[in-house]
C-alpha cells in the first residue's frame, strides 16, 4: 500500500493542526430538547445523493484518530488506511471487502505496532438492503454495519428510542450546524488533478449536538457530545470527514472530571483509478 510512504508527514500536521472550540459535554443547562429526526435530516442530508454504487476498486481513505485529554493538545494515537480490494453490486445492497492497515501510536506519538486484515463491509442501495436474504453478511454484522454507516449514525446511538423500557431516557440538546469550505487536505494536493476535486476546495457540513441520558427519577445517567462533518465532494467511503466524541470523566473519588475527546479525521483519499 504505497499512498502510507508519505503518512507520518500528514499525520504529524494532523496531530498538529488547530481543532475547534470546546464545549462542556456537561453544562449546568442544556437548553431545549432537540427532536432527533432534526439532527438526522442534517446529518443525512448533505450527502442524500450519493450512491455507493459509485464505489470504485481501489478506492482509499486514511484517517487519524486523536485524543484529548483535560486541557491538553491532540495526541495521535492510531492511523487507519482502507482500500476497497473486492466489490459485489446489487440492486438492493453493495458489499465491499476492505484491505485496512493499521498503525498504532504510543504515548510519544511514535509508531509501535501495525497490522492489516481483510474487512467485510455492506452499504444499502435501499434502505434495509443489507438486511434481505440475498445479501451474503449475517444479520448480526449488517447491524455492525448501521452502527457505522452516515445514515444510521445518530438513530443507533439511541435506537431511536427516547424512553427505554426500564423508563430511562435520552434526550438531544445544545444543537448546531454550519458549514465551510476547505482546501482539499494536503494528501489529495499531491494527487494529480487533486485527487479529481474541482478548485482542490471541499465543503464540508458541520453538526454539533448533545446527547443526555437519564435514569426513571430524572437523575442525569450519563452525557456526550458529538461533533461531525460530512462532504458530498469526496469518495463515497470517505464522505464522514471527522467524528468527535467529548465526555467529562470522572478521575477520583471526591467527583472530580477532566474533559475527555477523541476524534477521527481523515487526511487523504481516493476515488479509485
């Protein structure tokens, strides 16, 4: 997988590069509710036309997961390049088999492990296609597969459910979207033709929102934030630019937090020849 020779480079800029204000995941007023159906229509939207049929072999992407901790700076911890290797095509569902490398950073930011496997993968051409009885991935692993994929990723979180049974609720809050346009990370620059991204500019649609779970007594369970950015101007399988998840975790006894995010950014891709 020649497009890792130049990795280390993009990731240390990743590593480095600025991130965006932070939010208490845990404020002493959350606001209003927020429906969900609300944050699913903007995460859906911007990229609603895009089919994954349009999936080509070799396509690639690289992402770099960071974390942070207390006030401290982006630590990398882990890089991830998939190649989409196989293909299957249907009138209901696509199933890819991804090639995925990946390496694992220590507390230094330098490089200890890596490994590669083969990955089964299934994106719906409508909806529950992943799920008929033709497509060859089990129920279980389609269910994995919705956890990941865009369309899915705030129902899975609850379920789609706002009361459980054992009366527990969740709750969305604190919801925001905006949108930018970027150069084309610095990976995809190097491409001829910019990796086939007209003006080397991307757009991406940004989301931001709060999710709350409480316990039967109204007592607050437990709290989350989650920051997204999506972009129809990328390859199919990278259309999830970044995906932040921030909490406050508890370290002592006596009830003391530090904030806590960990977050996945992708800094190259590819459409496949």
């Amino acid at each position: 997988m020649n497009r890792f020779a130049r990795i280390f480079v993009s990731l240390i800029i990743l590593a480095l590069s600025g991130c965006l204000a932070r939010e208490n995941p845990e404020p002493v007023d959350y606001g209003p509710e927020v429906d969900v159906t609300e944050i699913l229509e903007a995460l859906n939207g911007p990229t609603a036309d895009m089919s994954p049929t349009t999936i080509k072999l070799d396509e690639f992407r690289a992402y770099g997961v960071t974390r942070s901790v207390g006030m401290g700076s982006k630590t990398l911890i882990q890089a991830v390049g998939e190649t989409v290797g196989t293909m299957n095509v249907t009138a209901n569902y696509v199933e890819v088999g991804l090639l995925v490398q990946t390496f694992d950073y220590d507390e230094l930011g330098k490089p200890h492990e890596s490994r590669q496997e083969g990955v089964p993968y299934c994106y719906d051409v409508v909806p529950g296609g992943c799920r008929m009885p033709a497509s060859s991935m089990t129920l279980a692993h389609a269910r994995i597969q919705e956890l990941e994929n865009a369309k899915d990723q705030v129902a899975a979180l609850s379920g789609h459910l706002t009361t459980s049974a054992s009366g527990e609720k969740v709750t969305y809050h604190r919801f925001k979207k905006w949108t930018e346009t970027v150069d084309a990370p610095k990976a995809v620059q190097e491409q001829p033709n910019c990796g086939g991204i007209p003006d080397c500019k991307i757009k991406k649609y940004w989301l931001r929102f709060d999710e709350v779970r409480w316990k039967a007594n109204g007592e607050k369970k437990s709290a989350m934030s989650f920051r997204v950015a999506t972009s129809p101007d990328v390859p199919f399988t990278s259309k999830m630019l970044t995906k932040c998840i921030a909490l406050m975790v508890k370290v002592s006894d006596a009830g003391q937090s530090v904030f806590y995010e960990e977050c996945s950014d992708t800094f190259n891709f590819s459409k496949g020849p």
